[in-house]
C-alpha cells in the first residue's frame, strides 16, 4: 500500500477544508470541546466520555461499537474500494486539580480503581483529540468524492495508564474491525507554537518505550534502637536505588538513551521502628527494544544481589513486577517520507517542523504499529501554545505550561482544527480515489 498513489489535495481542496472545519468549530465542535474539557474522566471509566464519542460518530454517519476493550469506541466510515485508514484518539484525563484559569475549568472528581476520591481535568490535551476526531469524521463523511475506501475511527481508554491501545487489541480489535493499511494519531504539543506540526526526524522515533516496575524489599524489623537485630529494607533499598543507576552509567552503551526513574519508597510507620518491608515504584525508558530488555533484566539482578548482598535469606529475597508498559512509537519510514511530503504540500514549508527528542516520553499508540502487527504508523504532534506566550516566557515571563501539569492549558480550537486538517490531508493522500 506505500507504493499507491501520492496524490494530495490541491490548494483549492485545502482552503475549502480549512473553512469547513473552521465553520464546523464555530457551528458545533467548540460546544464539544469545552463539554470535553469540563467533563474529565480518569483511565478505563470514561463511561461518559465513551457514550458521547459513540452518539456524535453516530451522528456523522459511523457504524459505532462499543466497549471495545473496556470502554474504548470504534466508529467505521466504509466508502467504497480503498484502503483501511485507522485514527485513533485517546479520551481519558489525568488525577489533577485544574488550575488552568478557563472558564470551563473542570471541577469534577471521580472515584478512581483504587477506591480514592481524585480531582480529574484533562492536563493532556485528550479533549482536543477526540474532539477533532468528530469534526474529521463529520468532514469525511460530506465529502465522499474525495476518498475511497474505509476509515476507521478508534476512541482509544486508558492512554495515560498505558493499557488503552493494548486492552483493544486483547479484545480482537484488528480481528473484528480489519487489520489497517496504516494507522495515524496527533498529539497535542503544550510548547510548540499553534500553527505548527511538528514531526519526528529522520529516525522516526516518537517516543520512548515505558514500563513501569515494582519492587517489595523484604526485610527483618526491629527496634531501630537495635538494627543488628533485623535487616532494615531501607537501607537495603536505598542501596538497591544507587544500584539502579549504575545500570544506566555503567551497563548501558553511553549513546543508548536509557533513565531509570525511582518514583515512590514508601517504608514503616514511625522513626524508632525498623520495618519488615520496604515497597520502589519505578519508570523505565528507554528507545531501543534491546536496551529495554536489558534495563529490565539487570533491575531484578541488581534489587536480588543487593538483598543477598545483606544476608536476606533466599525465600525473602525482593520480589520484582512489570506492572505494564508500551514499547517505543515509531513511525514507519516510507509512510512518514510520504505523508511528511503531503503536510508540507498543504500547509507550507514553515508549518512543519521536525520536532527533535528532548525526553523520553511514552505513548502506547505504539502498540497499534508494532512490527509484529504489521501496521504502518504515523504519529504527529500539534502545536497547541500561541507564540506570544511561548515568547513572554523566553523573556522572563510565566513559564508555559506543560503537560500533566495543573496549570495545562493549550488553544482549543488551533489545535482541533490544525489536528483535523491535518488527519484530513493524511486520509485524502493515502485514499485518493481512484
């Protein structure tokens, strides 16, 4: 499917597109976003969230399925011979108290899987993905002469607990739906200037692969008046955290981006009182499958040996979990040389930008393109800030401000509308009709 066509749309077809969905802010899609952006739910009970997604895909003319992995959302615009072009957007929102200053700032809260009471707001930009995933499916849907073939149209759970994308794919997505020819998804980028899409260079790498680890350190409590008396897991998983670091310097090839991040070390109940367990949750990333395999081996080597290290007896030694984790989203070559080429077409030379890596974060939109699926991926990001305050803050001025942040807060309609145009521009090039 690569080798297809490459047509893209003329500037003609780009202006018209541009004002139908400029059109489609005013007359419905800001009402939705800021419903969105009121209405946060957190990862795997977007409930709400779900339900609305299914009426206004619906509504634009999708056959819908739902709970689809959990409270995921499939919407299928068939249109003829052509390929099967997925679009997928994330939908849950994060355990903060907005502090953003909107005016449709969430104050909602929600009973999450641990039973806790949290703040909820959308402190990712998820509300501008879904929302322009409506408006590109109400557009596909009026403009039929100018594609061919299926769209599929996936409102994904769970992105921020990475467990959306593979908990719908557990559940047959690609067995009942259809393998896709290629799979596309923005992200909103808080920082890049609005107008902007940012693309990824010429490695294609996106984003990093994360897993996220425990470790219950065992130990024998005592007084703490009297530590020759027990074996304090505090001090052993203190040394278990130097020791993880010493992964990264001293095991990883110095050009192989690798962080192990020890996150929580929760231990006793009182200062005298040397306890029996000590609990590490960790962040691994890294941006090679190999590297990745071997962060993870040598952390339970290094919490095992330190443990034996202290005399802990081999039926107490630490007990290690890979909770989950998402490997490294990488875009497909030949699919981002021709769609990188289409973006630049439509929207200019000085719109896109090649966005170089300066973290190591994660997206599991990764597992929907893995080489084992076979899928082709396509990942972008859209500029969400606008450029006066990107500048404001280089001189001195508030910081912007970033994601997962309480103070979060992009350009809703820049960023829907650019990410629609965008995906838009991508379908027409990838199912042009024939």
């Amino acid at each position: 499917m690569l080798v297809s066509t490459t047509a893209t749309p003329t500037l003609a077809q780009d202006a018209e597109m541009a004002a139908a969905i400029e059109a489609d802010w005013d007359g419905h899609l800001a009402a939705l976003f800021e419903h969105f952006h009121r209405n946060p739910e957190l990862s795997f009970m977007e409930v709400q969230t779900a339900a609305r997604m299914a009426a206004e895909l619906r509504e634009a003319g999708a056959e819908v399925t739902e709970n689809v992995g959990g409270t995921g959302v499939v919407g299928m615009l068939r249109n003829g011979e052509g390929p099967l072009v997925m679009l997928r957007a994330d939908m849950d929102g994060l355990p903060l108290k907005e502090d953003s200053g909107l005016d449709y700032a969430s104050t909602v809260t929600q009973v999450d899987a641990d039973g806790v009471q949290y703040p909820v707001m959308h402190a990712c930009g998820h509300d501008s993905h879904i929302t322009a995933l409506v408006g590109i499916a109400r557009y596909l849907a009026a403009h039929t002469d100018e594609w061919s073939g299926t769209v599929m149209l996936v409102v994904q759970p769970a992105e921020e607990r990475l467990g959306g994308a593979r908990a719908m794919l557990e559940d047959g997505l690609y067995d009942r739906f259809g393998k896709p020819d290629y799979a596309l998804a923005f992200h909103s980028a808080a920082g890049a200037p609005v107008g902007t899409i940012n693309i990824a260079d010429s490695s294609n790498l996106v984003s990093s692969s994360s897993d996220a680890v425990d470790i219950v350190v065992h130990g024998v409590g005592a007084h703490g008046a009297y530590p020759h008396a027990g074996r304090d897991p505090v001090y052993i998983g203190a040394e278990i955290v130097t020791g993880l670091q010493g992964i990264v310097s001293r095991e990883v090839a110095p050009l192989q981006p690798s962080v192990i991040t020890v996150g929580m070390f929760n231990a006793g109940t009182k200062r005298n009182i040397i306890p029996d367990r000590a609990e590490l949750q960790l962040t691994v990333r890294s941006n090679d499958p190999a590297v990745r395999a071997q962060l993870l081996e040598a952390i339970e080597r290094v919490a095992v040996g330190t443990a034996r290290a202290h005399g802990i007896d081999e039926d107490m030694l630490p007990e290690v979990t890979h909770q989950y984790g998402t490997p490294a989203n990488i875009n497909n070559d030949a699919l981002a040389r021709r769609l990188d080429t289409a973006l630049r077409s439509a929207f200019g030379e000085d719109a896109v930008v090649v966005q170089k890596q300066t973290g190591m974060g994660a997206e599991d939109f990764a597992y929907f393109v893995t080489e084992d699926t076979g899928v082709p991926g396509y990942f972008i990001g859209i500029g969400g800030t606008p450029l006066e305050d990107i500048e404001a803050a280089a001189n001195g001025g508030p910081p912007v401000p970033s994601h997962h942040s309480p103070f979060f807060r992009i350009d809703g309609e820049a960023t829907v509308t650019l990410g629609a145009q965008a995906l838009i521009t991508a379908v027409l090039n990838l199912a042009a009709p024939s």
